[in-house]
C-alpha cells in the first residue's frame, strides 16, 4: 500500500538538511547578520511561494561573497545562484543593511509580489531576534 505524504510538507524539511545532516543555523552567527536576515526571510518566501520562477538572492551594493552565497544554496534547494539567474526570475534583494553596534542591525528587503520592508534584529541569547520594527514601503 502506497502512502501519500504532502509535498508541502516535507519541503521546508529539505530547506535545512545536507548529506551531512542538518545544517546548523544562520542566524547563530554574529558575524553574519546578512545572512540570518536572508535565511529569516527566504524561510517565508519559500514557504509561500509555489513553483514559479527560480528565485535568488542579492546583497546590495555589494553582492554576496561566493561563501555567503554556497550557505544560503545549500539551505534552500530552490534558490539559484547569481551566475544562473536571468530575466523574469524572483530577486530576494536585501539592501541598506547597517549595524549600528555589534549585535544591532537592520535593513530593508525587497521580494517578488511583497511590498519592500524594514527589518530591524539583534543578537540575543546566541541568535538573531527580529524586533518589531517592520515598516513597510508602497512599490
């Protein structure tokens, strides 16, 4: 007898385990409040999202370190890399990201279909928190 699981609910599954086992978390990392922002958003993006376009990522103005870029990849198996995104693709784009201290950050992220919005975050208790600061901008 065949037994049907939901496809839905075992991707967000895949978003965050390698052959390796399960990949420890972004926002763990102080050194990389860009990523803990991506990795917070791109969880809700693609769970939302249905098919459509390839999505990527994009750091503003400066791109993603190839580094930066392999760690989000390898965490969302439907997010393509830069090199392979082209026109009529999904951009997560992040940009006007700041620290105002070590630990105190935020920036604003545009997504396909999502009006831009303001993330503020703060390491606390060994991880990134999003606080409530999420203003929104008209497209």
């Amino acid at each position: 007898m065949f037994r049907w699981v939901p496809l839905f609910a075992v991707a967000p599954l895949a978003a965050c385990v390698s052959a390796a086992g399960p990949l420890p978390k972004l926002s763990g990392d102080i050194e990389q409040p860009e990523l803990a922002l991506f990795e917070h958003v791109l969880t809700g993006h693609f769970a939302g999202a249905s098919g459509g376009p390839r999505t990527c990522a994009a750091l503003l103005p400066k791109p993603l370190t190839a580094k930066q870029e392999k760690a989000l990849v390898e965490r969302f198996v439907r997010l393509a890399p830069a090199s392979q995104c082209g026109e009529g693709e999904g951009v997560v784009q992040v940009y006007e990201f700041a620290c105002a201290s070590e630990g105190v950050c935020s920036g604003w992220v545009a997504r396909p279909g999502a009006p831009a919005t303001r993330y503020t975050m703060r390491f606390d208790g060994g991880s990134w928190r999003f606080d409530g600061d999420l203003r929104v901008i008209a497209k």
